[in-house]
C-alpha cells in the first residue's frame, strides 16, 4: 500500500473493522513518514449482465427496473416505499439466482409478479410495454386474465 503522503510502499495496519456489508475499513501508518490514514477493501465481485432480447449484453443496473416501475405508477397510489420495496425485492432475487448473467425476461417477469400484487393499472401499464401490446385486443385479453384471477381470489 503506498502512503497518499509520501508515496512510499511500507505501511502498517493499526486497526482492522469491518464497516459496510463487504467492506473492510483499516487505519495504517506509514513507515516512513509516520502519517496516518484510512483505507477501504472491498470484495470485488464480476459485474452481473443482463441479456437483453436482442442478444447483446449490458451491466445490470437497478436503476433501470425503478425507471420501468416509476413510470407504470405515474400519478397511481403508490408509494416510493412500495417503489423501492419491489427493485429491492427483484435485485435481490436477482443476485440469489444468477452469478454472471441474467435473461431481461426474467427480471422483467419478476417486476410483472411484484407490481400485479400492488397496483392493478400500473400492472397494465407496464404489462403493455414488457409484453409489447400491438392493440386494444391484447389489453382485453390482460384485463380478462386480471379479472378471472380477482374472481378467484373472492
């Protein structure tokens, strides 16, 4: 570790702690000038990609999935809790699932199921743009499918 000081390579741990989850933070001292700082190790993890429909392959990023939700719950009762209680939850099925690579499909399935549970109409919604709607008939169709699972539910 060189010293942000001096730039000299010997240095001495003082302390050890862990911080945030997969964080190390350490206090060293340089050796040869005997100033003091702090460091941060963090587990380096190979980044997760999505396969997207048309093959190629991109970073996942969640903020793309609050993106999707935010805009199917424009101007609906829904919460920002809500909103980040289901990218939450679909990261986190994600990550338990899938080590390098994840199919767009499946996130967006995952989106799909979280977002029926909580908001009718922004389930359309985004139903309409993930399952690329071509016309009214297949807004019925996704309305009669909600309607028989409601009539189930009762």
């Amino acid at each position: 570790m060189l010293c942000p000081f001096c730039r000299q390579g010997e240095t001495k741990v003082i302390d050890s702690r862990g911080s945030e989850e997969f964080v190390i933070r350490r206090r060293r001292k340089c050796l040869h000038c005997g100033r003091r700082f702090t460091t941060y190790e963090k587990l380096e993890e190979s980044p997760l990609k999505v396969i997207k429909k048309d093959g190629s392959r991109v970073p996942f990023d969640r903020l793309r999935i609050r993106l999707g939700v935010e805009k199917a719950c424009y101007k609906r009762p829904v919460s920002p809790e809500q909103i980040e209680r289901i990218v939450d939850e679909v990261e986190r099925d994600v990550y338990e699932n899938f080590d390098r690579e994840v199919p767009s499909r499946y996130i967006g399935e995952q989106v799909f199921n979280l977002l029926r549970k909580v908001d009718q109409v922004a389930f359309v919604r985004f139903a309409s743009v993930y399952r690329s709607f071509q016309d009214v008939n297949d807004f019925a169709d996704e309305l009669k499918q909600l309607l028989r699972e409601r009539d189930r539910e009762r």
